[in-house]
C-alpha cells in the first residue's frame, strides 16, 4: 500500500546484527520506522533495539503494530518510550495515511486506527474498521523471501483470507479480529490469488506457497465453492501441476472427495491444529473438537498421501498427571507410523485470551506481562513440566532441534516427490526415514512417561539432562547421514531438473541446492533456519 502510493519502503530483518539496522536506517533518512510485533515475549528485543537506534541517533517517527501492541497499547506505549504511535489492527490503510500526514507536514495524531502517548496518558483514536475487500490491496512487497529454498525450489508465504470464525481460549486471532467493525473473516477472490501465485511462479521463480491463513477456506458450503474457482484458476493460470502448497485447517474440515481435489491441484501439506488428546483439554482449550475428529482428519490425509503436521498442548492449565498420560497417549497414536515427529509445548496465555482473563481471575496468572504463565492445581505438576522441560525443551525448540530437523526433512522429502520426477532408492529413503523418526517418537514419548512416573509417584530418577543431549546427537547424526547420503546419490538428477527448469522459465536457485547437496550448506538446522 505504501508503495502504491509513492512512499520508499526497505523491510529489514529484525534478528539483522543491530549495527547493520542502524546503518541501513541512517543511510535511508526515513520519516518513519515500523516495528512488526506480534507477541508481547518479543517486546524485550525490541525495546532493546530502538532504544539502541535512538541512542544513536535516529529521531524519525518510530511506530508498532501487530496482534500485541494492537491488543494491549497502553502496555506498550509504556514499556517502549521511544515509540510514537502504535498502529491498531489491520494497519494498510492506517498507515498509509499517516505517512501521508507526514509528506504533507500535518499533523497525526487524529488519525483514525492509532494510539499515542499525550504526557502521561495513552489515547486511543477510534478503530479503523476491518478491510472489507482483500482484494483492493496490492500484492505485498517480498524482499526478504528469496531465501525460502526446498532444494532449490523457492518458497512464499501467501494469504488467501484473514480472520478465523472460532474462538479458541489460547488464541489472540478472535480478539485481534473482533475489538473493531467489520467481518471477522474475508476471503480473497480465488482467481486473485491465483494472479498472485503465478506472478510469483513467473517473476520470483517461487513453486512452493506456504498459505498462512489462520483457517483456510475449505468450510462448509463457501469453501466448496472458493476451491472450485481456486483449483479452475490455478488450471487457467498454468500453475496446475506446476506448484504445490501448505493449508492449515480444523480437523472436522477434512473431507476425502475435496482433499483429493486439492491434492490433485498441488496440495501438499496440511497442518492441524490438534491440541489436545483428551476431551477435558478439548473443552478448556474451546476447540469444539471431538478427539475421533482429529484421527478421522488424519487417516483421511494418509489415505490420500498427503503429508501432516501439527499443534500439540501436552500441557494447558487443567492438567493433570492423567491428562497428560492421556496425550501421551494419543500422541504416540497419530505418530506411530514414524510419517510425522512427534512435538508438543504447554499452552501459554497470551494476552487479551479469554484463558488469560480465566487464569486472573482465578489468581493463577504468574510471570511477568512479557513472560506470562501459570502454576497448574496439582503443585507436582509444576517440577515435572520444569523436569521435563529442561530434558526435552532443546529436542524440540530452536532451528537446531532434532523435531525441527526431522520436520524440515519430512518436508523436503515431499517437496522432492511433488516437484521432482521419482529418484532412485526415493522408497528406501522414505523406509530410513520413518524409521529414524519412529525411534525418536519412541525415545521422547518414553521420556514424558518416565519422568512423569518420577513426579507423581516418586518412583526412580528421571534421564540426566547430559544422556538426553547426547542421545539426541546421535538421533540426529543418524539422520542426517541417511539424508545427505540420499540427496548425494540424487545431487544431479535434482541439478538436471532446476536446470531444466530454470530454462522453461521457472526461477530456481540451483546454487542453493547445490551447496545443501555437496556440503557448503549441508545441514537440515542451517535450511531449517530459512523456513
């Protein structure tokens, strides 16, 4: 929108070295700089940044936006005093017009969908209400975004529709969308989209689109309807076959009939968010799920050969050590086959949920308003989540964690059987595969067991902290053998296809793949990195 109306813009790289920030900032002379901030744990770092920028002498307007800032202005207005303003909610147009007040040397502070300091107080003008057609934006500008590579396909982050018409107690979407005027959900025109694809396709070389729709459109009666035009566009716009591309959706919206045709389009991954495997966790959790509708979702997505990932709460407030037996237990069912790793995280309460207003007034909210969180009912449960937090936390978070190199693999295997032409010993390599991941499914759900059975019953010591580490070293050497050794045996046959493919038109970085395969990148953590 910016640029559409004759405004400069560079997007910079938050975790960018600071000095980098500060030098491209001061060389671009701007009236204003945006701080993108969508949780409240991310408001240290970036405090810590435009207290730096202003240390040094950067004096133009400095604003936030996001679902945080947007939900809780004030708290940010007093936690960040280098900022001016705070955008609320959907920003384009809001912040369009502010730059425009500055072009034009007017003042800003009247203008509609923002929050300011006056003094002491934060005032809040009055909230610009929700875009109501998707398709009067532009395409957004992606600068950043080259550096998204499977293999040497490249790969975008797209938006087919904003909003999500559930109201799940952990989650800020319902809020974000529902404190202004306007329709909580909007869907794109599908041939819009599909413009957007295959200008990407076209110009970026990107085949490989990572839908980030909180739900994608394939509910009920409309969603038949969007994914009848969406699949007829993507056939018009010779994308059909061409591309494939990641949805995530509720699991009481798998159907087999409309899931084939979406694979058969280039669907390719679908993430679920499961959350809870126990009813009770269900019910705080506001899911409106049933526990078979999860299973039923993901036997249809196997059935269909379509690959699956996942949100997990082993832990959420109502917990008990049988509850998380119960997920444990469920867990174990959906990942047995070694198809998809097995992850989890505890439900935090982030701000402005309806579980976050739940927790206060029981006066179980602790933490910090940056770092907020919660005691459970049964004191145990407290150590064992520390416990078991401390032993499997670096198995499961960060770029470098063994789920996040298992997963990454998973999707660059699928990426290589939808885009590339069937590669020797692809079969034997799945087999390896599952395998390793199975026994790391095994290993982790064993360690909740373990530990839990030490927290609640007093019964032995829990795994050292070193073992587990160190365990996971080899799980993870083991995998990457097997897949290095499988990606060598295929480096030119892949090569032969990117070049090819560049040739016909479609933009690849060969480079990029060629270094993952011979060993310059040659790390799933360091790929993983660029997801």
């Amino acid at each position: 929108m910016l640029i559409r109306r004759g405004f400069a813009v560079r997007i910079l790289d938050f975790r960018e070295r600071r000095e980098s920030i500060l030098e491209t900032i001061r060389s671009a002379n701007p009236m204003l700089v945006g701080f993108s901030l969508i949780f409240q744990y991310y408001v240290p770092q970036f405090h810590a940044l435009a207290a730096y920028l202003r240390d040094n002498g950067i004096a133009c307007h400095f604003c936030a936006g996001g679902h945080y800032p947007s939900l809780r202005y004030e708290q940010v207005l007093r936690d960040v005093p280098e900022l001016d303003s705070v955008v609320r909610f959907e920003g384009e147009i809001t912040l369009a017009e502010l730059m425009q007040r500055f072009a034009e040397g007017r003042d800003w502070h009247d203008v509609t969908g923002i929050a300011y300091r006056d003094g002491d107080r934060s005032i809040a003008n009055e909230p610009r209400p929700l875009i109501a057609d998707l398709d009067e934006l532009p395409f957004p500008a992606r600068p950043l975004e080259s550096a998204l590579t499977v293999l040497g396909r490249k790969a975008s982050p797209i938006l087919a529709s904003r909003g999500c018409c559930r109201d799940c107690s952990f989650c800020s979407i319902r809020q974000f969308y529902g404190q202004v005027p306007g329709k909580k959900v909007r869907t794109r025109n599908p041939a819009k989209v599909v413009q957007e694809m295959r200008a990407l396709y076209e110009e970026n070389g990107v085949s490989i689109f990572l839908f980030q729709d909180d739900d994608f459109p394939v509910w009920g009666p409309f969603g038949r309807r969007w994914i009848a035009q969406f699949i007829d566009s993507l056939q018009e716009q010779g994308l059909y076959g061409k591309a494939i591309w990641k949805i995530s959706c509720r699991s009481d919206e798998v159907e087999p009939e409309l899931f084939a045709r979406l694979r058969d389009a280039g669907l390719y991954v679908v993430y679920l968010g499961i959350e809870s495997g126990n009813e009770a966790g269900l019910r705080v959790l506001n899911k409106q799920l049933r526990l078979d509708d999860s299973l039923r979702a993901i036997r249809i997505l196997k059935d269909l050969d379509l690959s699956f990932n996942y949100g997990f709460m082993l832990f959420d407030p109502s917990s008990t050590f049988d509850s998380v037996r119960e997920n444990t237990a469920y867990l174990r069912q959906i990942t047995a086959d070694g198809g998809v790793p097995a992850v989890f995280c505890r439900m935090l309460p982030y701000a402005a949920t309806p579980i976050e207003h739940q927790l206060a007034r029981e006066g179980r909210l602790r933490g910090s308003v940056h770092n907020p969180d919660y005691h459970f009912l049964d004191p145990r449960l407290n150590s064992y989540f520390e416990a078991l937090n401390n032993l499997a936390g670096p198995w499961m978070n960060g770029s470098d964690a063994l789920s996040t190199q298992l997963s990454y693999a998973w999707q660059e295997f699928w990426a290589l059987r939808r885009l590339f032409p069937p590669m020797a010993g692809s079969q034997e390599y799945e087999h390896s595969l599952r395998s390793v991941t199975q026994h790391c499914n095994d290993y982790l759900l064993n360690l909740v067991e373990e530990v839990s059975q030490v927290f609640e019953g007093g019964q032995g010591r829990p795994s050292s902290s070193a073992k587990v580490q160190a365990d996971s070293r080899g799980f993870s050497e083991r995998l990457l053998n097997t897949r290095n050794a499988f990606v060598a045996r295929s480096q030119q046959a892949i090569l032969a296809v990117l070049e090819a493919g560049a040739g016909a038109g479609c933009g690849t970085d060969r480079q990029a793949a060629a270094d993952v395969m011979t060993g310059n990148a040659a790390t799933l953590e360091e790929e993983a990195a660029c997801r």
